[in-house]
C-alpha cells in the first residue's frame, strides 16, 4: 500500500443547510476519521506599549495583545487603560466610545497551526460579534490627572446565558477615543482604537445528529451517497454519545473504491439536552488517509 499525504480539513460548520466537498488524491482505499473541533487558545501576539517620542503629548490606548486593548470574561468587569505619553500640568479629558465588531491586521485570532486553509477565518467564522446589550455603558469620558500619565477605565459586562461558541471564543468589539480636552495635544495615529474581546463562558454541551457521506467516483459523474454494504444505508458519522459517555465516532474505511471526492453533510446536528446552540456554530474536523494498492 502506497500513502499519499494526510488530509486534515479545515473546521466544518455543522448548521443546517452547510455541505462540505473535499477534494481527494488519487487512491482506491481510504480512512475517514472525524472529531468534534473545539476552539484552541489563540496566539495572541505581545502588544508593543514603548511609543516613541512625539512633538506634542498624545493620547492613546494601552495594548494587552497586539491590537487588543482588552479581553474579559463575560459577566465579569472589563478594564482599558487610555494613556498619555507623558504626563502634564492640567488634567486631560477624552471620550470613550465602545462600538460592535472589529478586525485586526494580523494573525493574532486565528490558530496558525489548525489549517493551512486561508478561507477559512477566525473573525468571521468562529468569533462573533457583540451587542449593546453585552456592556453596561457604551460611552464615557476619561480623564487623566495632571501630572500622571494614564487612566484605567471600568466597563461592566453582562453574561447573556448563550452558548456563542464555548471556550476560546469571543465576541468582538472596538473602543474609540475622541474629543481631547486640550486643542494643544494629539491622539495617537493607530492607536486612538483598538479591539476587545468578550470570551463566551458557556458550556458546550454534547451532540447529537449525524455527518452524512457522499462521494464523487469521477468528475464526469454525479455525487452520489456512499452506501455500507453492511446496513445497506448512507454511511455516516454518528455524533452522539453511547450510555457509557463515550463517543460513537467511528472511522469509516473504504476500500477498492476510487474517489475524486467527498461531500461531508451535518444532518440535525444539535445538543443532546436540547439547549439552544443557535447563538454559535459548531464545527467538525475530517482526517483523511488515502492510499493505493501496488
């Protein structure tokens, strides 16, 4: 037996209308594995706070990560700290504004490691956005006292009870400072705003639902599903768990059938206590071995 290379799919959304096609190598025998994908810890990358010298005093937010002013639980208090580059003779004011969504300019929310797939991103796919309803206050102003340099400023934020996504997700948001309180000084260009993040505290719970499989023999035919020749049905990956709490995921092999590719189809994937997963998405991984008879 000859391997190719393993596949290892980007995150498959299981909700309900998604499909996902596979392109394969050339082979005739294969082993199809499946895992529930559950959000890594991202890389967050180190925040640069040395500002260098400015011709005037300026004003910016302090970075936790790069880009990332703050990251909290959800329910707990969220604190951004608003600095100045050097401190001076009169107190400084400036206003707060806490907006929903956000992006970043690099790979800090995504793990790196998880998919060499570039479609598929974490901003877009996994995290979501936040609401008004997820903060106490939206707007405020802060103000630096003479003769120090910064300000910590104290949101509270509210837990919805929603499952968004589980660990390792989070809700996005932007805080914005405007309207200095002395003409004489400068907000800091690219760092007058900056995200924050809201990591979802729920629960995931366990599935229940099926990722059905199909298959293309050749790119002059039609998909078709991939039937057991033991029970006679569409083969597929069972998400729920037995009555011991194990997993029912199975690795499917397939043998002297050649393939172009393979459609992975969620069919009724939900929790198995019937919570409301509506609010997030849950994703799957395939591990693909393909090979062929010498």
């Amino acid at each position: 037996m000859q391997y190719n290379k393993t596949i290892v799919t980007k995150p498959l959304s299981c909700s309900a209308g998604d499909s996902h096609l596979i392109d394969l190598p050339v082979g005739d025998t294969y082993f199809i594995s499946l895992k529930e994908w559950a959000a890594p810890t991202l890389p967050f990358l180190s925040a640069d706070n040395n500002i260098p010298p400015q011709i005037r005093p300026s004003v910016y937010l302090e970075h936790d990560y790069k880009q990332v002013c703050t990251l909290v639980a959800e329910g707990t208090d969220m604190t951004f700290t608003v600095s100045l580059t050097e401190p001076v003779a009169t107190d400084t004011s400036v206003d707060w504004t806490i907006t929903n969504g956000g992006s970043v300019d690099h790979d800090g929310l995504r793990d790196t490691n998880s998919t060499s797939d570039d479609t598929f991103s974490y901003i877009n796919d996994v995290h979501g956005v936040s609401v008004d309803g997820d903060f106490g206050i939206l707007t405020g102003t802060a103000t630096i006292l003479a003769g120090t340099d910064s300000i910590d400023v104290t949101v509270g934020t509210n837990d919805d009870g929603l499952w968004t996504g589980g660990a390792n997700t989070y809700k996005v948001f932007t805080v914005t400072l405007s309207n200095l309180s002395d003409p004489n000084m400068l907000l800091l260009a690219g760092r007058d705003s900056a995200i924050g993040l809201i990591e979802d505290v729920a629960v995931t719970p366990a599935l229940e639902g099926t990722i059905d499989l199909s298959i293309q023999m050749h790119d002059l035919v039609a998909t078709e599903p991939l039937i057991n020749p033991s029970t006679s049905s569409q083969d597929m990956f069972d998400l729920s768990l037995d009555t011991g709490g194990d997993s029912n995921i199975r690795t499917v092999i397939i043998d002297d059938v050649p393939m172009v590719s393979m459609t992975f189809t969620p069919n009724t994937v939900v929790a198995a206590d019937a919570s409301d997963m509506t609010n997030g998405t849950v994703f799957v991984q395939a591990i693909i071995q393909s090979g062929r008879r010498d």
